[in-house]
C-alpha cells in the first residue's frame, strides 16, 4: 500500500515537473521574443505583431504590394513590419525614397543576407554581397563589350529583326509572346556573357529560359518566404523551396558547362565576352584571396541574366498589353513612327528626339507596369533617422515601396523627362 502511494506520489510530482518545465520553456520563450521585438523610441509604426511570426498573418504574399498600400494608407510612408526574427522598414512616396537611396545612400548600402539566397549563392553573384570589386569589374566589362556604346545598339537591332520573323510565323494568329520576347532578350545579354546568340528553337537555349522563368516564379511563393523566415525547420521540409533550390543547382549546372567549354579555346589576350574577361581576371589571383573565383562567375552570370532578362522582357509585355487596352494611344504611336522612322529604316537611338509622343509612351509604361513594386532590399548599416522615425543599425531591412496605385489611368505624357510622384489623369 505504501509502495502504491509512493509511485502515485512520485507519478504526480514527475507530471508537475514537467509542466512546470514546459510552462517555464514557454514562459522563456515569450519573454525572449518580447525583449528582442521591442522598439526603440520614434520607431516606424505599424500593425501589432503577433509572438515568434511577427506580421506573417497581415500579409498576402501572393500580392504583398496590396497589403502594403493598405498598411500605407494607415499608418504612413514609413512603416515596420516583421516577419518571424526580421524586422523590416518600408519606404513609401518618391521623395522619401529618394532621400534615402541618395541623400543617405551610405547608411543602406549592405544588402541583407536571406536564408535561402546564402543557400543558393553562398554569398556570391552581384546582387546579395558586398564586394564592391565584383560590381565596378563587371560595370567595367560590360561597356567594354558594348554596353552604352553604338555596337550594343546594332546587337539589339538585329535581334529585333529575329523577334518580328519569329512573331509573323504565327500567321496574325493569336498566341503567347512570352517566350519570344523572353529569347530576343536574353540573346542580347548571351551575345555579352557567353559571346553569342542562340536560335529560338534551340533546346539547350530554351532549357536555360524555361528554368529561368521557373526560378523567378517560384523565387517569390509563400514556401520560400517562409524558408527564408524559418530556415531550420523549412530545410527538413518538402514544398516549393525545395524546387527553388534544386532549380537554381541546374541552372548554375548550365553556366558551368558554358565555363568549361570557353576554358576549351579561351585565349586571354583576346577576350570575347564576359566569361573570357573574368575567366582572365581569374588568373591575376592564383591564391583565392579575391572574390574572382569560378562560383562567383557561375553567380554573377545567373545575376546578369536574371536581372537583365526578366525585367526587359515583362516591362515589354505591360507595353504591348497597355497598346491593346489603349487603341487610340497605339494609333499615336504608330502615326509617329511611320512619319519619323517609316517602314524599311530600323529605329535607333538617335530618333528619340525626334519622337516626343513615343519617348513619353515608353516612360508612362514603366510608371505603371510597375514590375518590381517592393524592390530588392537593403539593410541599415548605422543608426540613420529618416522622416523623423528612427532606424537601427543591421537590425532592419529597408525595403523601396515603388507601387504607383491601382486606380492609374494611362496618361499619355507629352514630356516625361520629369514623372510625377502622384497620379496623372489621361492627357492627350
């Protein structure tokens, strides 16, 4: 009897201990969470956040840009968010945004470091790392193979001659020109990286493009932002980062490839694009004491296309879908063009001045196809205090709120040197 009470005794007194061991892990925890979330005095405002997913639950990740222009509306043009253990700063309405990326370029000149692009790129490409020698080498290689200069200019002309032959095999009938406008611009940063353009019906070439387009899609899905928020458990964890992440292994697989086989007849003192000339400067650090290293080319080849692929070719998509909403727009152009250029001359550059209505066209497309309405962010490098409201030093990400509205009119702008920060009405 007593050995019975004993065992009862001691079986209760192992379940108090447990709870009061967990209730004290919990107790912790939220304490730890309090103290790390506390905001320093004349912090952004902002929605309260709830303990460890901090705004998760306020936004919609599949269209972030509406949530934050209610948030915008609410609270300001300079709000706070968190999302789990980041806290990040949005910055609304053109002069803000261009007194910190100007008047205070230097307290944001780190990019933070996600989860899931450390993972990927280890640090490496042009876009999520620090060494400024890899942006003012490849600055400097670019002009050197055109860029700027009349030669990248006769490049895109004859590209623009392979589009429309590729556009009228359809016969005028209706189809997707995603892909076709996808090929003619990635041939012009092929024609820079890789020293050629490709056929549209090349498989190697279309591979490279559909994983492209596959890795840009899946780059921005709510599992990856959630990987990026919650690493340690996200990895173990099957779901659209994953893909994301074995998207990216074959694309830097591609560029790989594409390395060894220049390696094949490369010849330093004659350089024949960007692979060759970095492939060059390669050879100046025999030691690996410099970021020019083979992983950092595959990255930085990745960057340039994804940066100089996508963006050209969905800001040209919102054209032709702006020429198809707006008819009388399109007729104006159209007029302009065949008074200024005609039908046998190809345009160029220095018909620009020459057609005012058209420049003005192509400034309002890329007011209101506005392609990247939270740009890539970058993070507080010292305490900065910005429209009154303070920032901390590496503890924020200072993301560029760039959506124009959503109730815009296409306003046909006869001079657009200068762009409105607010809405314009249609002006003709």
């Amino acid at each position: 009897m007593l050995a019975a009470a004993g065992s009862l005794v001691a079986a209760i007194w192992a379940a108090l201990h447990l709870r009061t061991l967990l209730l004290a892990a919990v107790t912790f925890l939220f304490l730890a969470d309090y103290l790390k979330s506390r905001r320093p005095k004349n912090y952004p405002p902002g929605p309260r956040r709830l303990p460890f997913v901090g705004n998760i639950l306020h936004m919609d990740f599949g269209r972030p840009h509406l949530t934050i222009q209610q948030l915008v509306k609410k609270y300001g043009n300079v709000i706070s968010l968190d999302f789990g253990i980041m806290s990040s700063v949005i910055i609304s309405s053109m002069p803000l945004i261009k007194e910190a990326f100007t008047h205070l370029d230097d307290n944001f000149m780190s990019r933070p470091k996600f989860p899931i692009q450390k993972y990927v790129f280890n640090e490496n490409g042009l876009i999520f790392q620090t060494w400024k020698e890899q942006r003012r080498f490849t600055l400097m290689t670019l002009r050197n193979f055109g860029l700027g200069k009349k030669s990248l200019e006769q490049r895109i002309q004859e590209e623009a001659g392979h589009l429309v032959e590729a556009i009228a095999e359809e016969g005028g009938q209706p189809f997707d020109p995603h892909f076709k406008i996808n090929n003619a611009v990635s041939n012009i940063i092929c024609s820079i990286t890789f020293g050629e353009r490709f056929e549209y019906h090349d498989r190697q070439f279309q591979e490279l493009l559909r994983l492209l387009d596959k890795a840009m899609y899946s780059g921005s899905s709510v599992m990856v932002h959630f990987y990026n928020i919650f690493p340690w458990i996200m990895k173990y964890l099957p779901g659209q980062h994953q893909t994301v992440i074995a998207t990216w292994r074959k694309l830097k697989s591609y560029v790989s490839d594409v390395i060894d086989n220049h390696r094949k007849d490369w010849d330093p003192n004659e350089p024949r694009d960007f692979i060759d000339a970095f492939l060059k400067e390669m050879t100046k650090y025999p030691d690996n004491t410099t970021s020019f290293k083979e992983e950092n080319l595959i990255c930085s080849t990745l960057d340039l296309f994804l940066a100089g692929t996508e963006t050209t070719s969905t800001t040209l998509r919102w054209a032709l879908l702006y020429m198809a909403l707006y008819p009388e727009v399109q007729e104006k152009v159209q007029a302009e063009i065949d008074r200024v250029i005609g039908q046998e001359k190809q345009p160029s550059l220095a018909d620009r001045d020459s057609m005012p209505y058209t420049n003005a066209v192509v400034h309002e497309v890329q007011r209101m196809g506005n392609i990247i309405p939270l740009n890539v962010p970058r993070e507080v490098t010292v305490d900065t205090t910005l429209a009154g409201f303070h920032l901390p030093k590496e503890s924020e990400l200072a993301l560029e709120n760039n959506w124009p509205g959503l109730n815009s009119l296409f306003s046909s702008l006869l001079l657009c040197k200068n762009l409105p920060s607010s809405l314009q009405s249609m002006r003709s």
